[in-house]
C-alpha cells in the first residue's frame, strides 16, 4: 500500500499564482499579502480535504418547499505548529468553521550553526479518539517537527485519519513522512515538492523563514526561553500545559527531544 501524496504544483490552478507570491522575494516583503496568500492557500486545500470525507443528506427549509442537501458527516480537528502554522490554520478553518482546533508549539533550539534541537512544549487538543485530523505546518522541510508534534499528539487519541497539509515539502521530508506515519490512514497536500535542504536544513528553493515572513524576525539570541519570557505569548495564543509527558527520539541525526511539562 502506498501513502497519497497530492501535489498541487503538478497541475495548473490559481494556487500557482498564490504560490508564486509567497516564493517572490519582491512581494514577500509585505506580511499582509504573504499571510493573507499562506491562508489562501489553506482554504484552497480545506476544499479539496473536504471532497475526502464522509457525507449524509440533511432537510433543509427554505421560504418555499424543502431541500435536501449533503453536509459532511463529522468534521476535523484542524491542529498547526506554533507559530508559522497559523496563518495556514486560520485559511483551514475559515472553511471548517465547525472544526475543533489543537495547538503544538515547536522551536528550533540551535547547538551550533548547522545542528539543533526541535522542541515541542505545549499542546493544547481536545481527545482525538476516532477523529479526522489535519495537522498544517506551512514548511515541511526535515519532518521531524511534524513527526513530534504528531506523536505529541496522540497523547490525546488516536485520530481515524490524518492529513499532512504543507505549502511546500522537500523531498527528504517526504519521504520520512513515509516513513514515521501510518501509511493506510495518512494523506500529504503540499503546494509544491522541492529538490533539497541546505546546510541549515531550509528548504531550496523554498521560501525562506515562513515565521519571519509572517511576523518578523526572530531574537538571534540563542538562549532557552524561560517561562517568564514565553508568558504573554502563551497567554495570547491560549495555550495551557495540559499534558505531562516527556520523551526522547531521534531524526536525520539531530537530537530531538519533547517536553509536554
């Protein structure tokens, strides 16, 4: 059996003009657009994850007579990767306005210029048990934070189906996805598949820094935030410690630890 990979980028559609705005350095620059095109994208691909899932006729009154149309018969829980996820996220659920959400904060921690910790902190989910789940990072580029922020949640349950939805993959990415996820219930949406990562493990050509285009640059400081420092953060994004859960594992020979608590 093999895992459905979609590949927007292989057929011609107005994502291709949304994908190219968020590629062009000469219009990235503008953090509305950039944002406002990564949401598009989102809604693009909450259609087409829509035509996937299970539907049944409801009666509906209208001023004159009734009418039976098919709605979907359960809805997702939508869950992103902090922070670069959510202008995906919010393209998803203006579509799935139904939807549950759950939330997974990641980080790159770096030991050194080419090597880095990823860690996942905080989840904040509902149960997941028997649930459709579609878990966006708009960059999938090692996998590994997709990996941990998937096993992170399934601390919560086991979803019926997950769908992978990123802007742009790189090959590397792919193919661990292959991997790590339950090839019968799992299916990739990219926007676009790309050849390689560079030394610091970017996508090429991909985008650049989906979370700095998005919000800015980050503080270059090295330092592990301490929870004073990520309060206000937390507190705007409403995420709480809901878990207590600590292990350790291993990706593309980094180190990759995960701390929920």
């Amino acid at each position: 059996m093999f895992m459905k990979i979609i590949n927007f980028n292989q057929s011609n559609s107005l994502f291709n003009q949304f994908l190219s705005e968020i590629r062009d350095v000469h219009i990235q620059g503008d953090r509305i657009r950039f944002r406002r095109n990564i949401e598009r994208v989102g809604e693009i691909m909450a259609y087409e994850i829509s035509r996937t899932l299970p539907y049944h006729p409801v009666s509906v009154q209208t001023s004159l007579a009734t009418a039976v149309e098919n709605v979907p018969s359960e809805q997702p829980v939508v869950a992103t990767i902090l922070r670069a996820g959510l202008p995906l996220h919010q393209g998803f659920i203006n579509y799935f306005d139904h939807a549950e959400n759950a939330f997974v904060s990641a980080y790159r921690k770096y030991i050194n210029e080419d090597n880095f910790d990823i860690h996942i902190e905080y989840i904040a989910s509902p149960r997941l048990d028997g649930k459709i789940l579609i878990l966006t990072d708009p960059m999938l580029a090692t996998g590994s934070s997709m990996e941990l922020a998937y096993e992170a949640l399934l601390t919560k349950g086991e979803p019926s189906h997950i769908h992978i939805a990123s802007v742009i993959a790189s090959r590397q990415a792919i193919e661990h996805i292959k991997k790590v996820f339950p090839t019968e219930k799992t299916t990739v949406w990219c926007g676009a598949i790309d050849p390689e990562l560079n030394a610091h493990s970017y996508i090429v050509p991909g985008l650049g820094d989906a979370g700095d285009l998005c919000y800015g640059e980050k503080n270059k400081d090295k330092k592990e935030p301490d929870e004073k420092s990520l309060a206000p953060f937390l507190l705007s994004c409403q995420i709480y410690l809901i878990s207590h859960v600590s292990f350790v594992s291993s990706n593309f020979g980094k180190r990759v630890i995960l701390f929920l608590g």
